[in-house]
C-alpha cells in the first residue's frame, strides 16, 4: 500500500444502505466475502480526501471540441477510448484487463452512486463494471496519478495514462500533494 491508501484505510465504512455500484444494499450484502475484503466504502472524510486528492492533481480538464476528452489537454502522453454498449461483457473486461494494471492494485472511485469515495482493488472494477459504467460519471485512479479511467454518461471510457512531465505544474501540483497528505497524517494523531 502506498502512503494515501495507508492513510484512507482508516476511513473505511460500512456498505452503503442505498444504491451503489453493487446494486441495491441487499444484493450487496450478497457478494463474496472475499469480494467485501476488497471493497472499502469511505466515510465522508474519507470522500472528501479522494475529491482533494484527484482535484489538486490539475488531471480533469474537460477538453472541448471533436476531441473531447475528460482529461486535461497535454496531462497524460496517451489516451484512448472504449464505447460502452449492451451486451459487451467480454469486451469491456478484455479492454479493461489489457490496460495492464495489476489486479491487486488498489484504486480509487470518486465517486459512486452511492456518494460515496471508493476504495477497491482493479480486480474489482473488472468484475463490477457494469454496476461502475452506468448513467453517472465517474473517475477511477490510483495514488501515483498516472493514469486514471473515465467513465462519461453517454457510454464511454476515457484511459489516460503517462504523465507528461511540467516542471512547474508537477511542483505546484507536489505541492499541494504534500500539504494535502500533511492534513491526512495531522488528522490521524
């Protein structure tokens, strides 16, 4: 685990008792134990920490134009995109696994349906994708910011990855960073 999902982890909570990404409270109740190991709701601190942490990275830009992407035009060296559509379970989760992150690594949704922060392992999205990609968009991501996936509400996914290095946005942007994990770590004591 990396320093943010050391510090968030003591903001886990219970299962929502509303509609989230797993559906409704009980079907949630439903899933796997080994599944619930790996899916932390967070409290609102803890929501409110991701939100902090994703907007002071600068990466969610909303480009206009025929190229609309979600990211911030030149933070990321390559994008590319996946149409969501019925009946694509084998490949979205073909298109998702072959983004080459590692199944046990953890990342962050902000936010789900339940509005909620979420703390949950890849293997995770890939397995409830269908309840993640649905009307409401969402981002997911990782502590380092080098990569992060988009879902827009018409249906499609954003995958930027490779940080295109700025010299003085990256110094702003560590910034911010370290002032933000100085009020995780000041919180915890």
């Amino acid at each position: 685990m990396n320093v943010l999902e050391e510090n968030l982890a003591d903001y886990k909570t219970d299962f929502p008792k509303s509609w989230s990404f797993l559906w409704s409270p009980e079907e949630a109740e439903k899933i796997s134990e080994e599944h619930k190991d790996q899916i932390h709701f967070l409290n609102k601190k803890g929501t409110e920490i991701v939100k902090e942490y994703l907007n002071s990275s600068k990466m969610l830009g909303y480009s206009t134009g025929t190229d609309w992407s979600p990211f911030t035009k030149g933070y990321f060296k390559t994008e590319s995109k996946f149409q969501v559509y019925e009946n694509c379970d084998s490949e979205i989760k073909k298109w998702l696994y072959n983004l080459g992150i590692p199944f046990d690594k953890y990342v962050f949704v902000d936010s789900d349906n339940s509005g909620q922060a979420i703390m949950m392992t890849w293997k995770m999205v890939i397995k409830y994708w269908d309840g993640m990609f649905f009307a409401t968009d969402l981002v997911i991501f990782d502590g380092s910011l080098n990569w992060a996936l988009f879902y827009y509400h018409e249906s499609q996914l954003f995958f930027g990855k490779d940080n295109v290095f700025d010299k003085e946005a990256e110094f702003e942007k560590n910034l911010e960073q370290n002032k933000l994990m100085n009020e995780i770590k000041n919180r915890l004591k």
